[in-house]
C-alpha cells in the first residue's frame, strides 16, 4: 500500500501572460529541486484543485498545477461573456504548456491528469515528446467526435429519460441535428439567465451519465458555484462542438511519437461517458504503456484506481 503524503500546499504561485490578453494562473507545490511533475486537470474547464495534495512525495516532486484558459483563476474566465472562445483551443493550451515549462527552467516533466486531461497530455506528448519524461493518466479518452457523439448522444439509451431533458435544453427547431453546437450557441447569448440554464441543463445530463456508477456521487458536476457551472459549459460545448480541433483518430494514429515514454494508463470498466475500449485502443498502439482496468469503478474513480496511480507516481519518482 501507497500511503498519502503530509499534506503539501503551494510554495510558488503566479500568473503566465500568453500574449493575447489571456494569464495562466500557475502553482508549484513539494520540492524546488525536484522532479517535475505537472499536473493537467479535466473538463475542459474544471480548473486545477485548490486543495493541497497528499499524491505526491513532496521531497521527490516539484509539482506544477495550472487552470487552463478561461476557467478557475485564469483570466479573462469565461463566465464573463466578453472572454474570447476563439483565443481557446487545444493548441493554445499546448502552447502554453510549453510557455510554462520554459518560464519554470524545466527540461522535462511527468504528466498526469484524467479524461479531458488525458487529451491534452496525449495532444501535447506528441507534439512535444522530449519534453516528456512518464505519462500516469486515468479515464482515458481522445475526445474523437465518436466519442463525444457517445457521450452527449449515445448513452442516452440507458437514461432516456435525463437525455430528453438534455435534448429539450436547446430551442426545438435545433433538437434534431448537432446538439453540443447548440449548447455552445447558447453560452454565446448576452443573457446571463439563458446561459446559466443551458449550463444547469448540460451539467445535469452529466450528472446522469455517472448517476449508476460504483462511486458516483450525486450532482458531481452540478456542484460548483454559478459562474465556475457556466464556465465550464462555455468551455466544454466550445472544445467539443469543434472536436477539439483534432482529426478524428488522431492522437491514435500518432501514437507512435510517444515511443520510449513509459506510461500508465488507468481506466474503470464501468465508465459510462468514457468507455474502455479508447483505453484499449491506446494501449494496443503505445508498446510502453501498460493499461490497468478496474471492475469496481467507472469515471469518477475508485479506491483501487487511486492506488494504482500513486504506485505509477512512486515508481517513477526515482526514474
């Protein structure tokens, strides 16, 4: 058994200015001469935690945290209807990756994070592959259009119910044809109270998509104040209606640019929004990842799959 670390809070913190009036809100947490870890959080748009972590060994690490654009406390933050989606996009936040690595002197760095998460990691592991030094990620996913087609459409078949809601969140003439472009829409509006009910009814359909799961815990994606609910489906409906700019059964088919990075790959059998077989799919294309499925949890976790996490991250601190 891993067990937990004395809790760790940041020692370091700041902003990173991208240039186009955007500013990265950063943090750094455990031992300045450490090895580097950065931590990419999930959503699009959940913003980095804010409470102090236990993960990591902090004489080993120099963990890095980071709100991606728009969301936590990033700047502008997308609540704000004045903030620019078109300066968001998976390669601005890739680029700043890159800002950020370079502003902290870092040569390489351990990536870890989850769903969404897993995307940006892959995304930037293959544009970037030196700058890579392990990849620990669970509930893979790619973010192909197939897979979010299955998320905001296909699961709908085991919550009919919740999905019509869903569904009937956009205005009728729109319910028939591509329904995240509709959303995304929608957060457009200069009416707050059409955007807090678009982002109410999306995050509610989340909810029902991990509603069954062995540790599901209700209103998981409801529970967030107003604007940090409306920020998230302003950024999630903007990334997934565009696919994420990323061609479909791309970050599989480039695969092998990840060769000679050791990987962890965790991913729970009842993911619901998330299904195994991406996980599957990666492993089979990526010979140095090794893929740990556990049968007694879906998206949000479980107990087990944390501890396969923190084995991957004290195996690899002395790496």
């Amino acid at each position: 058994m891993v067990d937990l670390y004395p809790a760790t809070r940041p020692y370091d913190y700041g902003f990173l200015d991208a240039g186009d009036g955007n500013r990265i809100y950063y943090e750094q947490l455990g031992n300045p001469e450490g090895k580097p870890a950065l931590h990419v959080h999930g959503g699009p748009g959940s913003g980095a935690p804010q409470r102090p972590t236990r993960a990591w060994d902090p004489e080993r690490y120099r963990v890095i945290r980071f709100d991606q654009r728009n969301c936590g406390r990033s700047t502008p933050h997308a609540s704000d209807p004045a903030a620019d989606m078109g300066l968001n996009t998976t390669q601005h936040l890739i680029d700043d990756m890159e800002r950020l690595r370079e502003r902290l002197g870092i040569e390489k760095w351990l990536m870890n994070g989850a769903s969404w998460g897993s995307t940006l990691i892959l995304a930037y592991a293959q544009q970037h592959p030196e700058r890579v030094s392990e990849v620990v990620v669970q509930a893979v996913t790619t973010t192909r259009r197939s897979e979010t087609d299955w998320l905001y459409r296909g699961a709908g078949r085991f919550y009919p119910e919740a999905w019509d809601r869903f569904r009937d969140g956009v205005p009728e003439a729109e319910r028939g044809g591509d329904l995240l472009a509709a959303y995304a829409r929608l957060m457009e509006n200069p009416d707050r109270a059409i955007r807090e009910k678009a982002a109410a009814d999306w995050l509610a359909w989340e909810d029902a998509v991990i509603s069954n799961e062995p540790n599901g815990v209700p209103g998981m994606y409801s529970d967030r104040e107003v604007d940090a609910q409306i920020a998230f489906v302003r950024i999630c409906a903007h990334f997934f209606s565009n696919g994420a700019w990323l061609e479909e059964d791309q970050l599989l088919r480039d695969a092998h640019k990840l060769a000679g990075i050791p990987a962890v790959l965790v991913h729970g059998r009842h993911d619901m929004g998330s299904p195994v077989q991406t996980a599957w799919e990666l492993a089979k294309v990526w010979p140095d990842a090794r893929l740990h499925i556990f049968e007694d949890s879906g998206h949000t976790g479980s107990a087990a799959m944390q501890h396969m996490v923190r084995e991957a991250i004290e195996e690899f601190k002395n790496r």
